[in-house]
C-alpha cells in the first residue's frame, strides 16, 4: 500500500456540515475547514455525504464450493461497490466454516482481495445440522478471531442446542446469530402465507414460524444472560417480540435486510423466482413496522443477506429455484429509499444502523468508528442526489439475482476507501 | 378472447359465457356419425404433462383430434423434471419445432404462468392443472355441467349462474378445483360456499368471493350443487384430520345427507372419485351425480377453449355453428 495522501473536499460527514477530511496512509489525519491539500490527491465532494465505511453482517460469498455464483474476490469487490469495507462471511458454504480450517481459508482469500475485510464467521453446530456443537472455541482462537456464530440457512431448532451455544460463546464474548425458522411449520414453505398464497397455491411460510423461535430465543438469552442476534427480522410479529425483549433488559440484537424494507409478496404473483426469497417477502404492513422499528432503534442494523445464485437456479418455476437475492450492490440506495426519503432516519442514522452498529455487534476491529482524526480511514463517499435504473450487468458480483432490474433507485457510491486505499473511485471498481 | 388460458380469474363473464355457448355447439360434434372438425388441420398441439394424468390428458387429446390437429404427447415425470431447467429447455425444444400450442400440466404452481411470460416459447399455453393453483378447464367444465342441469341445455344459451347455490366441499387447501371454481363461479354470479374442516381452509380464504362454512349439514338444503372435493388418506398423517372415518362422518356424503339437498340440486366430483370416503357408492351411483357427464363436457369444453384460442385468427377454419346439423 503506497503511504499516499488523500483530500476529500467539502463532503458532508454524516450528513451534518460540510468539511474537509485529509487521508495519510491508512488513517484520517485531519477532519476540518478549508485543509492543505498540499501532496495530496483531491476529491471535490461537492456535498456528497461521507460515511464511516460500511459494515455488512450477513453476506453469503459462496466460496469455497459455489465459486459459480460467487467468489471471495468477486463478493468483495460487489461489497467495495455498495460502499462496504467489511462483511461477515456465512458459513453455510461447502464444507461449512464449522472448522477452523474453513474459517481461515475464507479469512486468508479475504485478506488476499483487498477489496474489503472478510470476517468469517463460524458454524454453531457441526454441518449446520443443529446436533452437535461446531469448535466453537477453535474457530475463535483461529487466526480468523471468529465473534459471530451462525446456522443461517438453518435454525438452530433445538431448545437444548440452542441454549448450550448461547452459553458456551460467552466465555470469549461470541454471539449467535439465528435464522429464525421453526422447520415443522415451513416444511414445503415457498412465500409467506397469506392472502397471496392462498390465491396463488404455493405452500405457506406463516409468520409464526419466525415469531416463535425469536420468542424462544430471546427468553433462553435471558435465563443464561448471554446476547444474542436475530438475523434477517421479517414481520410486524418480530418486531413487538424484540421490543419487548429490550424492554427488558434482555442482550438481542436485530437486523433486517433491505429486501424485507421495500418490497412485499404481492410481486410473487408473477411467479418470477427472482423474488424468491428466505425469509419470504412479507405485507406491506410487515414493511412499514419493519422501517419504524429500524428508525426507532428496535432493529439495530441493516444486513444485505447478499445471496448470489447462477442464472439457472431463477430461470425455472417457482418452486424449483432457489431462495435468495443478491444485495451488497444496491443496499445503500434501497436503505436511502425506504428510510432516508421517508424521513425515518437521517445519514447519521444510515452511518449507525450500516456500519457503527453491525461493527459493535460483530466486533470488528477497525469498522464502524468515527469519522475523525486518528481513526482508520475506512470510509464511503455516496452521492445521495443520484438517480439510475439497475442493471444487474453493472454488478461486480458474479450473480445477477436482484430483484431490482429495471428499478429507479436513488444515490450512488461514488467511493470507496478501505484503511485510506481506494476501492471506488467515481463508481467504479479501483 | 385471450391469448393463453392460465387461470379461471382471469376469464371475463362474457370470455366464460361465449366458451360454454362454444362448447355446447361442440358438444353436438360429438352426436354426429363423424365426430371430426377440419379447425386445427395442419396445427400441432403438444401437451405437455409433467406430472401423471391420464384423464385430462385423454380428455384434451379427444378434443385436438376431433379439431383435426396433429398432437404430440410429452410426458416428463420423473428424472429429468426434478431440476427446474428442463421445463425451459423442453419449451424452447417445443418452440423450435413450430408447435402451435401448447396444453400443460406440472405439479409446480405457476408453472403455466412461467411458460406464457417467461419468453421461452410464443404459443398459446393452456393450463391443464398446476400444483395447488389453477386447473381452468376444468371449473369451466363443471359450470358447464352446472348450467346444463340447473338452467336447461338450449334454455342456457348465453345465460351465466346468476343466483345459483354452489357448495364445494373437502380438501380446498390442496385444490386447484376449488380455486379455479371459486373464481370462475362468481365470475358467472353464482353464490359459493366452501365446507371443509378448517384445517383444510387456506390461511387467508377471507379475501376469496365465497363462504366458508365448517358445518355441511346446514349448508346442504341451500345448495343446488354439491361438488365433493378429492380428499387423499395420506393427509391424514399429517394431522389435517384424525381418521377416515371421522372425516366421512362429518364432511362426506352419503344417502342421509344427500336427502337433506333440495330435489333439483346435484352432485359434482372432479374425479377419481374415493368411494367411501367423501362420498359413498350410493351416492356416487346415483342419478344425481354427473361425473360421467363430466367427463364428456370435458372434452366438448377443451374442443371449445383450443377452438377460440386458436381458430378464431385463422381464415379458412370451419366455424361449428355453420354446419350442416347446427343450422
Ligand atoms: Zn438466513
């Protein structure tokens, strides 16, 4: 890394006034008015909005096993384009990160990228079978420092199980994050039961399912005083269950991801896979109690559940394809949409819920900090007056399965730094 | 008239009517000494089955021979249908081989839908029945059936259901029946009730234009149609309902109950029917019980559907109504 000098010119950091912030090396030097911008390149911001670089953590990068739909590389430089300078990486790959092997190879071809950090995180149970405990221990002592554990993809259904991970992460300061899914009342689950599916003939996927393992969940979290995550939170259900849980005083954490924010099941009806997604899109009033609890700080965080699929696996009938949708790429602009235009959150509260947040709840060393003197200088320059259509073959990922073709969202990236190297720069890949 | 027949809601009262007018000038084809009009000579219909069904495979290839088309059979169960691809592969094999339609039954739900929007493949697609979804030539078989019987052969000419009482009973959370009739019965202005243990009720049935009742007996003597839904054993593994014989006794019909329907009204059964139990030998053998006349409206109904979907924009088809018997 060249030890080079960067100035960002007139940005407004966090959205709040407008400053100078002068990059040496890997960290901010300086953050005021009217900066030297002697020895060093300039970026006139122009307003643009300067955030803390993002932190996602929920990002499926597929490798090793499914390097067809996506790789470390190819994941990470989508992620340096949604503005983001680390991602947790789920395990549910193939063999499943529920060694310390796994976790350190997907670690390494992070660190290899350089396009963003790559933190691993671990599988709780062996398999991702939910019966026995993965290393969890071996997987946080690895060179990979593995915080966050997870079964995503599958629920850790088992009372038992559940409860002994809850407890066992303690003792290193580790978190489980769960896929809420009681798997008998999903069995042959395609969409969100409701009014569509009645209408539709696709099997069910009742809210309650989700409801009752959060409601289970927060309660054990609570009798063994452990902390625990709930990832990719979908209905209003959820919601009330994780604000009384914090009522309490009871450890959870919650995120919802940008899908879950905009869109509802009525595009099911066109039977177009690309809309296929776990947890299912839900109602629009599951849509609007999901951006009130984001704003209110019930949902602490926004994770991508970034899920790269190859072409064939959504070019098919419903109920054949898979489940997923790619994120990290249009995040930023789905989040400025639903929640920045709505007037529920300003881009101080973007830069909390997409990276000061999810960095605190996954321990990431270096992310989510300020945006001051001293601190490392990972950071995202968005140009929030931006308009565009997606087109999916403007994505870096190798996957194309976003469920916004053709769609006007707001803002754009227009760069990137990670620790004071640019990954973007003017919208594209550095 | 439409392009592709997906599903019975999307039909119009007048789209439906015109159909049974259709099919009842069809119907008379069947009386004749030669059971064959020259509408679809030179087309090729393939009807594409990937899941098993005889009958209404057998029901749309009468229909096609006797608008003379030319047919092929595709049935894909099994091996190559569990990735999804070969349902794209297979209509784009279909397209390049210059079918003229195609007539298709999947145990996938949107199947059809997928098929007529995707841009795989121009032809018309008719669906012949998809999951749990739409089976459309069907619901317009049995109102076909119904207004025969209800409203009179000649006498319903360009008549729709307005006002009559049609009760669908069984497992309406597993069927396409019930949906597409449901529809396509408040389309022509029926007034629907489903019976079934509300296991068996799909979570959200609010929204549906009909009623839902969980007690049979009550609705019986307010009902000029009956039509027993097919009810599989095996759900009852599943914890849907406890036995076959509690659910015989409380939603199945048997002579008892059959007495307790006004004089007038019948009994419907899409087929096969389960003897025993959803509805008892009795009944099922009973003059008031059309699942024969079913079967052959079926045909008369499909001859009707691919005539309109196809033979309406081709100048030198044989208009049914300009036949010697129909004059
Ligand atoms: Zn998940």
């Amino acid at each position: 890394m060249t030890m080079s000098k960067t100035l960002i010119r007139g940005a407004k950091v966090l959205g709040g006034d407008v400053q100078d912030v002068l990059i040496d090396g890997g960290t901010i030097a300086e953050v005021g008015t009217g900066l030297s911008a002697e020895g060093a390149t300039v970026i006139e911001a122009d307003g643009q909005i300067l955030l803390p670089g993002l932190v996602d953590l929920h990002t499926h990068l597929r490798e090793p096993g499914r390097e067809d739909s996506e790789t470390v590389l190819t994941g990470t430089r989508a992620a340096a384009s949604g503005g983001y300078t680390a991602v947790f990486a789920m395990a549910n790959t193939h063999p499943v990160a529920d060694t310390a092997g796994v976790v350190e190879q997907v670690y390494r071809l992070g660190k290899e990228s350089g396009y963003c950090d790559v933190q691993p995180i671990g599988a709780v149970t062996v398999g991702l079978e939910g019966k026995k405990l993965a290393e969890l221990g071996a997987m946080h002592d690895s060179a990979a420092g593995v915080t966050v554990f997870s079964d995503d993809g599958k629920c850790v259904d088992d009372a038992v199980i559940m409860r002994r991970a809850l407890e066992y992460v303690k003792a290193f300061g580790g978190v489980v994050a769960q896929h809420a899914q009681e798997p008998r009342l999903t069995e042959g689950a395609q969409m969100n039961e409701g009014v569509v599916s009645a209408e539709l003939g696709l099997g069910g996927w009742p809210a309650v399912a989700e409801e009752s393992i959060i409601a289970r969940d927060v309660l054990l979290a609570e009798h063994v005083g452990s902390r625990v995550h709930i990832c990719h939170l979908s209905t209003a259900g959820s919601v009330e269950i994780v604000r009384w849980a914090k009522s309490r005083g009871i450890d959870v954490t919650a995120e919802v991801t940008p899908h879950h924010l905009l869109l509802t099941d009525e595009l099911v009806r066109s039977y177009n896979p690309v809309y296929k997604v776990n947890p299912p899109l839900r109602t629009e009033k599951d849509v609007l109690a999901l951006r009130e609890a984001l704003a209110d700080g019930t949902i602490d965080i926004v994770a991508t559940d970034h899920a790269p699929h190859p072409h064939e696996d959504k070019d098919c009938e419903w109920a054949a394809a898979a489940m997923g949708m790619v994120g990290l790429e249009t995040a930023l602009s789905v989040v400025q949409r639903t929640m920045v235009e709505t007037g529920l959150l300003d881009w101080a509260g973007v830069a909390d819920r997409m990276s000061f947040a999810p960095a605190r709840i996954g321990r990431a060393q270096g992310h989510g900090r300020p945006v001051s003197a001293g601190e490392p200088a990972n950071l995202t320059l968005v140009d929030p007056a931006y308009r565009g259509v997606v087109d999916p073959a403007d994505f870096a990922s190798r996957s194309r399965n976003t469920p916004y073709e053709g769609r006007e969202l707001p803002g754009r990236v227009t760069h990137t730094f990670l620790r004071g190297r640019a990954t973007v720069v003017d919208g594209k890949l550095a | 008239m439409m392009r592709h027949l997906i599903s019975a809601a999307d039909l119009t009262r007048d789209d439906a009517v015109q159909i049974l007018d259709t099919a009842e000038e069809m119907a008379r084809v069947a009386d004749r000494p030669i059971k064959k009009l020259p509408t679809l000579r030179g087309r090729t219909i393939c009807n594409l089955f990937f899941e098993d069904s005889t009958r209404t495979r057998i029901s749309f290839e009468a229909a096609e021979k006797r608008l003379s088309a030319d047919v092929i059979n595709f049935a894909a169960k099994g091996s190559s249908v569990s990735k999804g691809e070969s349902l794209k592969d297979t209509a784009q094999t279909l397209e390049a081989m210059g079918v003229d339609a195609v007539v298709i039954r999947h145990s996938a739900s949107g199947a059809p839908y997928r098929l007529a929007t995707s841009g795989w493949i121009d032809a018309p697609v008719i669906n012949a029945g998809d999951g749990t979804h739409q089976h459309p030539t069907q619901a317009l078989l049995d109102a076909f059936t119904m207004r025969r019987r209800l409203v009179g052969r000649d006498a319903g000419l360009g008549q729709d259901l307005a006002g009559k009482r049609i009760t669908l009973v069984g497992d309406v959370l597993h069927s396409r029946v019930a949906r597409s009739n449901v529809d396509l019965l408040h389309t022509l202005g029926a007034e629907v009730t489903l019976v079934a243990p509300p296991t068996l009720v799909p979570v959200g049935v609010e929204t549906w234009p009909c009623d839902v009742s969980y007690d049979l007996d009550g609705v019986l003597p307010k009902s000029d149609a009956v039509m027993m839904l097919r009810v599989q054993r095996e759900r009852m593994n599943a914890a849907f309902f406890p036995t076959e014989r509690e659910y015989s006794r409380r939603y199945g019909l048997d002579g008892e109950r059959m007495a307790k329907m006004p004089e007038h009204a019948i009994v419907m059964h899409p087929g096969p029917m389960v003897r025993g139990m959803e509805i008892t030998a009795e009944v099922a053998d009973s003059d008031r019980c059309t699942v024969v006349e079913q079967v052959a409206n079926g045909v008369s109904i499909r001859m009707a559907v691919l005539y309109l979907l196809l033979g309406g924009n081709d100048s030198d088809s044989a208009t049914p109504a300009r036949t010697e018997e129909s004059k």
